[in-house]
C-alpha cells in the first residue's frame, strides 16, 4: 500500500520559512520522480517543484529563488524548503510520486500553508 505523508504545514508570516516534508511508504522511493504541487482556494493544483531521481530539479517561475526541493532517498523523504512566503503562496501543498515507466501517479493528503499577518 502506497502511502504519502506530508508534515510541516502551519501559519506564517509574510516573510517567513516553513519546511515541508513528505514520508513515503510502499514504493521504491529512489526511483519515482518526487513533486510538491499546491492548490489555493478557487485554483487549480498547480506545480510548485519536482525533483528527479537524479536530483534534477524544476521549480514553478513564482518560488524560483525562495523554495528548495530536495530528497532522501535512505529516510524515503522528500523536502521543500520555503523562504520569503508571500500571502499568495497560502494553500494546501500535496506530495506527488511518479513512476517512471509505466507512469503511474500518487499522492498525498495535503498540508495547509497559511501565510498571513
């Protein structure tokens, strides 16, 4: 059974950090194309960052230069660092997975970020 848990969610300031994390279960973690997608309210889910199984990143244009994605494979744990949160970035972050070949997608529950005064 796959699972993905994020942690780290929570309240912030304009101008603060906050750190994701997201555990995963069940999949041969090293492998999958790790990602953290977030949907604000009346929005779409979006990609925020994805990391590849060779630590090749991308990130989406608003949190280039703020956020880092990083993995580990040995703790099966992906990361997303956050500085200089804006209001605009609140939403709930989900973790993603995808399988190589065949491509097959999983997800998390999602975490709340919330960045307000």
């Amino acid at each position: 059974q796959v699972q993905l848990v994020e942690s780290g969610g929570g309240l912030v300031q304009p101008g603060g950090s906050l750190g994701l994390s997201c555990a995963a279960s069940g999949i041969t973690f090293s492998i999958y194309t790790m990602g953290w997608y977030r949907q604000a309210p009346g929005k779409q889910r979006a990609l925020v960052a994805t990391i590849t199984r060779g630590s090749s990143t991308n990130y989406a244009d608003s949190v280039k230069g703020r956020f880092t994605i990083s993995r580990d494979n040995a703790k099966n744990t992906v990361y997303l660092r956050m500085n200089s949160l804006k209001p605009e970035d609140t939403a709930v972050y989900y973790c993603n997975a995808v399988h190589p070949t065949p491509t097959i997608s999983y997800w998390g529950q999602g975490t709340q970020v919330t960045v307000s005064s």
